[in-house]
C-alpha cells in the first residue's frame, strides 16, 4: 500500500479529483496550506506599499491506494494539475505498513 500526497495550486481541486474519480480513486484527504519551493512567493501592493508573501496557498491531497495503481494516479494528478507554470506542485510517494478501518476491524488492502 502507499501513500500518495499532492501539492497542487488551489483552482486546479475539482479537475484533479474528477480525474482521480474517473479511474476509481474513491477516498482521499483534502487540507487547505501554505508554503513555497522555486517560487519564493511573489510581491503584492496593498494601500500603496509593497509587501513580500513568502507563503503561497496551496492544496495538499491525501490518499492511500494499492500498489498496482500507483502509476495511474500519478499519471492522473500530473495531467489533470499541470498548467506548465511554476508552481504547479509535487507529488510525494510513501510505503504505509499497516491500515485499519476502525469501524469494522478491517486491516490493510480491505481497509482501503
């Protein structure tokens, strides 16, 4: 089992999920946060003076699929989260050990 965490620019949400719905992907995460990589934020005007954001909103995406649809999830986040700017966001893939549906008792791949 792994762990796929994205950081994808906030109006790219709905396209991304819709692509993870199409090929089955039914359960993820969702947190709404900050931070910045090669961007380094950018500068705004406000009542006249310039100020620096050094953090950038973002959305970070949780799921935890079965090894054997890694490389299409990856592939969906990447087609549906691209605008080939900057900052489109990275994806992070992790081994997770052990899964238990508290509900139910269930354990690992039928806890998914």
């Amino acid at each position: 089992m792994k762990r796929v965490e994205a950081i994808i620019k906030p109006f790219k949400l709905e396209d991304v999920k819709d692509a993870l719905a199409e090929i089955g992907i039914e359960g993820m995460t969702v947190s709404e946060v900050k931070g910045y990589g090669r961007q380094k934020g950018h500068s705004e005007l406000y009542r006249g003076a310039e100020y620096v954001v050094d953090f950038l909103p973002k959305i970070k995406m949780e799921m935890i699929i079965d090894d054997k649809d890694v490389e299409q999830v990856t592939a969906a986040i990447v087609e549906a989260a691209r605008t080939g700017k900057i900052g489109d966001g990275k994806i992070f893939v992790s081994d997770i050990e052990k899964i238990i549906r508290i509900r139910t008792g269930e354990i690992d791949t039928e806890a998914i």
